[in-house]
C-alpha cells in the first residue's frame, strides 16, 4: 500500500499574549502555581478572529511548504470542537477561502484528540487511492468557551492552529501505525456546559485517565511499527500538562530532550497541539527529515489516539 506522510506544514497563532501574571490580576492564582502545576507560563488568545481565520493562516502556509496547489486538495479535515458556526462548518469555509474545487470537505470533532483522528482518516483515503492530496487542520479558539472566573480552567487553555498537507511519500518515510480509541463513560470528566456553553472538568479524573492513555498508546504505535523505544527520535505529546507529558515520556522510557515541549508557551491549543509542536521542533532543528516521530493526544469524549511516523517525503529537505 501507499506511504502516506505529511507534505506541508503549516500553524498561526494570534499575537495577543496572555501571561500568569496577567491571571494573577483576575484571578486567585499566582505564576508559581500555575507553571508548577501545568508548566504553562503563557497563551495566546485571538480576540478578533474566528476559528475559520486561524485555520486559513496555516492551511495557506502548509499549501505553501507542500508545493502542492490548491487545484490539488480532494479533500479537507478540520479537527475542532469551535467552529465559527454550527454550521455551516468551518472546513466549508476554508474550503471556499483558499479557492478550492468543490471538494468533499467536513469538521471532525475528537476534542483535543482531533488532529490524530484526521491525519488517520486522510491515510485511509489516500492508501485506498481514493484521494491524492488531503488537507487535515487542527484549529481551535478554546478562549470563546473558557470560563474565566473558574480558576481550574481558565488558566490552561489558548488559541492557535496548524496545518498539513498529506499525501504518497516515499520507502521509508510517512505513517508507520497508529491507534485511535474512545471512552464515552468518562464523557462527564471532560465536557462543555450546556448551560453557558463553557468548559468544564474534574481534574483529578482527567488527569489519571491522561496518564495512563498517553504512555500506554505511545508504547502499543511503536511496538505497531515493529520499532523500540530506541528508534524513537522525538515523542510529540498533545500539550495539555507537563506532568501528563512527562509522564507518557516516562513510559516510553525517554530522555527529556526527545519530547515535544511547548506548553509553556501556547498552553493547551486542543487539536492545534501537536502541529504546533511539531514546527516549534522543526524550526529550531530538532526534527529532520527521516526522524522518526511518536504523536500521542487525549481529548474530551474521553478520546485518544496515536501514531508513529517518519517525518519528511521523498526530498532532502523537511517542509515547514
């Protein structure tokens, strides 16, 4: 079958910066506790912006990097759980921005868990030769839905979005395994409000079910793969809590300097996350072409999911 990997990366997050020390003047809470608790020490909120706004930034720059054109997407995957509307649905609208052909296009809500879910729906239908080229973007504006006098929440959440092209990459590179799962009994442990529409969450719950889930999974792709913790180049969690992270981190049996870090500057973007992460890495240099990669995320639902994959294609140079 086609090896399926990522082209063209893409993100944005909005430029207004949200620091502890701002939630100190809101709220009872102090820097301290909040970087020793969740290692976030600040997030960026768009205030004039839609969902649909982000996603078009690093849809557009992820097209750009992948050198394929927008007559060339079949198919559009938006991960979000905040769309600008019921609907119609934020895919549509990006679908229409960026001048795209009538394509199939559709949101796909896996909360935090989301990005994983439609990297995985567009490998099924790349592999079947159905499509060639598949958009799949993880935007969320989680500041619209967070209570900001509720202390346990407020102080986690940010916006942004990411982007990837994916499509046939060569031998060796791309998508190796991948496992997605939910649990609707923990459903109540993670949830919006119906009456404001808001965040809500029993932490504790939240967080022993993380930590199991995200070591658990990390391991069972990898082992997928046929490939050892050794193989492991960088494991790129969802980054929702340090002490999840390093916990998953821990289970893998990796040193800290192969760990995705970046909650300490976006906090927790839901299913922006991982591809935010991923061009922080790529960036700075720490991912290269033919690294090989862990993604691993939880989400609301309760869901989870996770792959293993060779980051680049067929050229020398990584995109994004």
């Amino acid at each position: 079958m086609k090896n399926v990997g990522v082209l063209g990366l893409g993100t944005y997050v909005p430029e207004k910066v949200f620091t502890n020390h701002d939630f100190e003047k809101i709220l009872d809470t102090s820097d301290e506790w909040i970087t020793e608790m969740t290692g976030i020490k600040e997030r960026r909120f768009a205030e004039d912006m839609e969902t649909s706004d982000m996603a078009y930034e690093a849809a557009k720059e992820a097209l750009e990097n992948s050198g394929v054109g927008p007559e060339d997407i079949d198919l559009v995957i938006v991960a979000t759980s905040t769309g600008d509307h019921q609907f119609p649905t934020v895919a549509t609208l990006l679908q229409k921005r960026l001048g795209l052909r009538p394509v199939p296009s559709m949101d796909q809500l896996a909360a935090c868990t989301g990005f994983i879910y439609g990297m995985v729906t567009a490998q099924q239908f790349i592999q079947t030769g159905t499509y060639d080229h598949v958009l799949v973007v993880g935007a969320d504006k989680l500041s619209k839905i967070t209570d900001f006098e509720d202390r346990s929440t407020a102080v986690l959440f940010g916006d942004g979005a990411g982007a990837v092209v994916m499509g046939e990459v060569a031998e060796g590179h791309g998508m190796h395994s991948f496992e997605l799962g939910s649990n609707g009994h923990g459903g109540p442990y993670l949830y919006d409000d119906e009456a404001d529409g808001n965040i809500r969450m029993n932490g504790r719950e939240v967080y022993k079910f993380a930590v199991r889930q995200m070591g658990e999974s990390s391991v069972h792709v990898t082992e997928k793969a046929g490939l050892s913790k050794e193989d492991i180049d960088m494991l790129v969690p969802h980054q929702a809590n340090i002490r999840i992270m390093n916990a998953a981190r821990e289970r893998m049996g990796l040193p800290e300097d192969r760990m995705s870090v970046t909650v300490d500057r976006y906090g927790n973007t839901s299913a922006a996350s991982i591809p935010l992460s991923i061009h922080h890495e790529v960036k700075n240099g720490r991912i290269k072409s033919g690294d090989t990669l862990v993604l691993v995320g939880f989400g609301g639902g309760l869901t989870w999911g996770a792959i293993c994959l060779t980051w680049g294609d067929n050229k020398e140079e990584t995109h994004g």
